[in-house]
C-alpha cells in the first residue's frame, strides 16, 4: 500500500502543473484595481459552536458542519473543480489507506489518525467522499494571503491584530464562525473558523497567548508534492501545528518553542503574542525548522510593531502588491504612534484602510491575551479580548 501512495505521489509532482479540470486557481490573489478605491466595511457577526477534544473524532464537528452544511458543498466543489485530477486520485488512494489503517482504533490517536477520522465524520454529513473532505481541507493552506500585527498599545500591553484575505473570499464569508475549543469541560481557547476545515488559523488562549499564520511564497521547486510527501510522512500541517500548539501550550515561551521547532508540511509565517512586554514574535518557518524569528522591541523606534504579509521581510523589494499592503500598514501604525494605538483605531484606522482591507478579505480579527481584570469585551473569554470583524 505504500508503494502504491508513492507512486501516486510521484505522479503527482509530475504531472500537477499540467493536468487540471476547469480553471487553474489564481498563482497570487491580487485587486490592483482597488488599491485606491473605497472598500464596504459592514461587518457581521459570526456563528458560534463549541468543540470538544474529548468527544469522538468524528462526531467533534457535528454542530457546524450541519449548520454550514449548503455553503460547504459549494466550497467543496469549487476546490475540486479547479485542482489537478492527479492529485484527487492521490487523496482517494491514501483515503482508503487510512481506512485500513484506523479500522477499530481506540485509544490516544496520532495527529494523521485524528484528522483523517474528523474528515470522514465531516465527510458522513455532507454525503460526500471522505477524501473530497480531505482534499479541499489540505487545498485550504494554499491560498491563504494575509497581514498580521503585533504591537505594543498605548497602555505597554501586547497587541495581535489580523486581516484573513483569500481567493475564494464570496463563498468563505459564508462559513466564518466563531469556536471555542474544551477538553473535558475545560474552556482551552478560541478561534476564528471556516466550516468544514478542521486546521486553525486565528486562535488565542486566553492569559497565556494569541496566534495567527500567513502563508509564506517561496521558490521551492515541487512545493505541493513534498507538501504531501511530509504530510504522509508525519509531519503537521501549519494548521494543524497552531491547534496542536493552543491545545497543550501553556505559556508564550512554549508556543513559540512549539511553532519554531516542530516539522512542517510547508513553509509558512507562524505570528505569536504574549501577555507582557516584548512578547511577540513572527516566525518564518522553513519546513524543517525556523528561518528567521523577528522579535518585538518596546525600546526600539522601528520595531514596537511588527507586520508581516506573505513574503520574507529581509527581502527587498518584495513583490509591489505585497511590499504596499505592508508599507500602507506600517504608514498608518506610525501615524497613529504607540502612544495612542487601541484595539479600536487598529482596526479603523489600519485593517481597515483600502489595500490591507480589499475585496479578497474575509475577516479581521483582534486579540489581546492578557487577563485584565474588569476589561469590558465583546465576548467573555475570562477578560481578555477577542473580537471579530466579518464583511459583507
């Protein structure tokens, strides 16, 4: 059997960038025409669910995946209309690897088991193939174009600000929800959510951190097919590293340990945050381990505040589009000046600012982990802020 997956794999690599149905998705999400025109900002509020860790894998997802039901299936057949056929017979063939592999399985699962179990229960209630799930869970991770902040506020405390902007942003506007996450009846963190994708890209846990990703553009040669070559071998998804990472970390420092260190199915920009000064920290990952780590400076004139889009930020020049998202965010983060940023004028004055905010974002998410006592939020996660901004 795993003859046979590497076979598919190869063929995969091999013949990916030829053999597509339908359209090809976009290389790069850019809106050139509106970078200097006025962006809708109404915003919605988002569903919400719980989701326990103790309940069965493929139960866990039950109460969203029948709420957003109609939506996924129009997401999951766009994706699949516009992926190479070589790589839909890959997941049908490692689909059925896993079947065999996970029938009458108890016990403490490894990460590979547990996903494949959550997808074939997402899989039950939609009546789909489960590696139509699989598939579009593992394409999600692809296209994901965003800003992330880290900041120091006007009061000395740490500030993590996000912009989740993606291709297929009309459809994935409809599966935004709001989930917090338990394990035996103890509230572990929060995130912001898109029906039917089981990875985590915007979290906080509450007193302890915050953690948003950015996908990360390199040159890698066969990136897709070593992608699933790890992903087969072992190795976390991003997504699937930061759920990993808010369910068992305890402090900042061992997050950051976490997402530095552990293997990974593709590079990837990993943004964390703390509760006290000088606690955040941009990760550019290399598959293997950490490239770079940009750490926030209090005490500096330049780095009080970090941002990061999708590409390197020792590169220079990025490519235009991205090097104005990040020039138009830091542009606006030193007018206001950390002598007067909030967790409000964050938002209106930089995540939403035609260029960061574009017709391609999904939502904005702010965060502040710290527990304050008496701290008025939107939602009660023990004081500390999570709010988020759903546009229409």
């Amino acid at each position: 059997m795993k003859a046979i997956l590497f076979a598919l794999l190869l063929l995969c690599v091999s013949q990916g960038r030829h053999q597509t149905r339908g359209i090809q998705m976009p290389n790069e999400y850019i809106v050139k025409d509106l970078i200097h025109e006025s962006v809708g900002i109404e915003t919605l509020e988002t569903p919400h669910f719980n989701i326990y860790f103790n309940h069965n894998p493929t139960t866990r997802w039950d109460h969203p995946i029948m709420y957003f039901k109609s939506h996924i299936l129009v997401v999951q057949k766009t994706i699949l209309d516009n992926v190479p056929g070589i790589l839909e017979k890959f997941f049908w063939g490692f689909s059925k690897f896993m079947e065999f592999r996970t029938q009458g399985m108890n016990g403490k699962l490894s990460l590979i088991d547990e996903n494949f179990l959550e997808h074939k229960g997402i899989s039950e209630i939609l009546g789909i193939p489960t590696h139509h799930v699989m598939l579009t869970n593992f394409a999600y991770e692809l296209f994901a174009y965003c800003t992330s902040i880290v900041a120091h506020d006007k009061n000395g405390e740490i500030i993590h600000a996000r912009n989740m902007d993606y291709p297929l942003y009309q459809s994935m506007q409809n599966l935004t929800y709001t989930a917090d996450f338990f394990d035996n009846g103890e509230f572990l963190f929060r995130s912001t959510m898109f029906a039917g994708y089981t990875g985590v890209f915007t979290a906080m846990k509450p007193g302890k951190f915050a953690i948003s990703i950015n996908e990360r553009h390199t040159k890698t040669a066969m990136g897709i097919g070593v992608n699933i070559l790890r992903f087969i071998t072992g190795s976390y998804s991003p997504a699937s590293l930061l759920k990993h990472t808010c369910r068992y970390a305890q402090s900042y420092n061992e997050a950051k340990e976490i997402l530095s260190k552990y293997p990974l199915t593709a590079p990837v920009y990993l943004i964390v945050s703390g509760t006290e000064v000088d606690q955040g920290a941009i990760i550019s990952r290399d598959r293997s381990g950490a490239a770079d780590i940009w750490l926030i400076n209090n005490h500096s004139t330049a780095d009080w505040v970090i941002v990061q889009t999708n590409y390197d930020h020792w590169i220079k020049p990025s490519p235009a589009s991205d090097k104005e998202r990040a020039n138009t965010a830091y542009h606006h983060l030193k007018n206001i000046g950390r002598s007067e940023l909030d967790k409000e004028n964050i938002v209106t004055d930089v995540l939403q600012i035609p260029q960061i905010l574009n017709r391609g974002t999904i939502y904005s998410t702010v965060m502040q982990a710290k527990i304050t006592t008496g701290h008025s939020t939107d939602v009660d996660v023990g004081g500390a802020y999570f709010k988020n901004y759903r546009y229409q």
